[in-house]
C-alpha cells in the first residue's frame, strides 16, 4: 500500500473520531462510512480511466480488480463500522431507563360528586346525631395559621335521647323588627334564614385520602374571596353531608358562594396530588351556586363581617 492511501486510511478514521466526539456514536459511524465510501471509489481504476491524484508509479492497478491490500483495507474498514454499531446498540441499551420500553401504570380513575340544595335554619338534628356545618365568616374560613390541621367545620351533636334544633339561644337570637328594617336601608335587600344542605360522594373504586375544594365567596362590595376547604378521607358509598350557613348580619354580606370548577385530591397509596375537576349532582337548584342575602339571626360574635382583614 502506498504512502498516499495509509494517510487516506487514517484520514478516515479520523474523520470517524471527529464526527463521533461531536455528535455521539451514530454521528462517528456516519462520518466514518461516508468518508470510507469516497476513499474507496477513489482507489478503484477502470479500464477508461486516466491517471489521477489517487494513482503513482508504485500503485499498480490490474483493469477493474482490487488488490489484496485494498480488500485488506475495506474489511478493516466494515469491522470498524460493526464495532461501531454494537457499541452503539449497548450503550442505547445501558443509557436507557428501566422502564423505557415498558407503558407507565395506569392512574386509579376518580369520580366524585358535590350536591348541594337550598335549606334553612334552624336544622332539625335527630338525637344521638351529629351534623357538620361550614359558617361562611372571615374568622372561620381563614382559620389559625398558628394552629396546624384545624379544618373549617364545626361539628353540632345532638344529645343522646333528645333531638336538637340548631342554632340554638346559646348561639344567638333572632333580630328584632327594628334591626331587620335597618338591614334593608343598610343592605338594600332582605334577610333570610337561608342554608345550603350539601354531599360530598365518591363513585371510584379509590379511596380519597385528602380532598381540597376552594370556596368562592362574592360580596355586595363587588369583590371575590377564595378560602381552601379540606375534607376528611372519603370512601366510594360513604358520602359526607354538611351545611354551609351564612352567619353575617352586618358589615359586608356574602351575595354568592360558589365552588372552584377543580379540586385537588390525593388518592389512598399514591404520592402525588392530582387536580381533577369537580363535578355537581344534578339537583333543583345549582349544585356550585349558592345565593345568600345576609342572616336574620344574629350570631354571637360572628355577626359582623369584614373580608379584607382577618378577625
């Protein structure tokens, strides 16, 4: 083999380590074939052709046949371009994830539903009964940060043998004619008894280890609110009933509480969270728009309601 085509030979490979360091094995091996291809049809002489850059006096070329050390340097240059494929073939194996090839596990599917209903109070609590109820008051809704895992319900029981109308005296009283008349001139609307009677149910198979909803809370000052309501676990065929009673008298009145079109919910043995949209119970009235117009009972120290800071 002659000077010209050693320097050839390991311009090729060159070429190869160049296009391998700049773009991975693929890139190499692509470099190296093309150039390898062009050294080779380089080398090879047929009978019409002249002399050229790739031929001297001490290359001598018989017609169209390659010579041995041409074939010598072609096999070398297919066992580099199969090593080059194998090592490329393992290391897209070794790079790979375990479970790359594999689909990723399916998610449990959650379904789960809010009902709600108009109502009024008092509520009528059977005895040896407990009822959870959401009072709808700055104070209660923002809850204390300073207190870890206090929710926003409180829970009303009734006695063991005697039922329980509720709210009861202890909780406040009704207004009088007078204070109902300075709520119109103050409020320019009516007051109202007015309740929500509400369920949370699940029809998965899943059980819901924490359920997040927002309250949306619109006021006769033009302004909305949002407050975060946690829920305790929920399992399919165990609904959860609550109320949500607006409490305020005076100060700024609650026009419309409303729910978030998603909720947050992490599902019993999975670690993450997912954001899924909540769904309504298809009731006589709006299960996600509930109308409120202030209370004409009193209660004790949460008749007054301020929502631009915490009481």
């Amino acid at each position: 083999m002659s000077r010209l085509e050693y320097f050839l030979w390991a311009g090729d490979f060159m070429i190869g380590g160049i296009g391998w360091l700049l773009g991975g094995p693929y890139a190499g091996l692509l470099c190296f074939a093309v150039a390898g291809m062009l050294i080779f049809l380089g080398l090879r002489k047929r009978e019409d052709s002249k002399s050229g850059i790739l031929i001297d006096e001490h290359t001598p070329y018989i017609r169209s046949r390659i010579k041995s050390w041409h074939k010598w340097g072609l096999g070398v240059s297919i066992l580099c371009i199969a090593a080059l494929i194998i090592y490329g073939a393992i290391h897209h194996i070794l790079a790979a994830p375990p479970n790359a090839g594999l689909q990723p596990p399916s998610l449990a599917p959650v379904s789960f539903r809010l009902g709600c209903e108009p109502d009024h109070i008092p509520i009528h609590i059977p005895a040896a009964s407990t009822i959870h109820v959401i009072r709808v008051h700055p104070s209660v809704l923002l809850g204390n940060a300073n207190i870890p895992d206090v929710g926003v319900f409180a829970d009303i029981s009734s006695g063991a043998t005697t039922a329980l109308d509720w709210p009861s005296k202890s909780e406040g009283r009704w207004m009088t004619v007078g204070e109902q008349k300075k709520f119109i001139e103050d409020q320019h609307s009516l007051p109202f008894p007015f309740t929500a009677k509400c369920e949370l149910s699940s029809y998965g198979a899943v059980t819901l280890d924490e359920i997040g909803l927002t309250m949306l809370v619109d006021t006769t000052d033009g302004k909305r609110h949002s407050y975060p309501v946690a829920f305790d676990p929920l399992m399919s065929g165990h609904p959860f009933p609550f109320y949500v009673v607006s409490v305020c008298s005076s100060g700024v009145i609650p026009r419309v509480i409303q729910w978030d079109d998603f909720a947050n919910v992490r599902v019993l043995g999975e670690q993450k969270t997912r954001r899924v949209p909540l769904r309504y119970e298809k009731r006589n009235w709006p299960s996600q728009l509930l109308g409120f117009w202030g209370s004409n009972f009193v209660w004790n120290g949460l008749d007054n309601c301020q929502w631009n800071k915490e009481q």
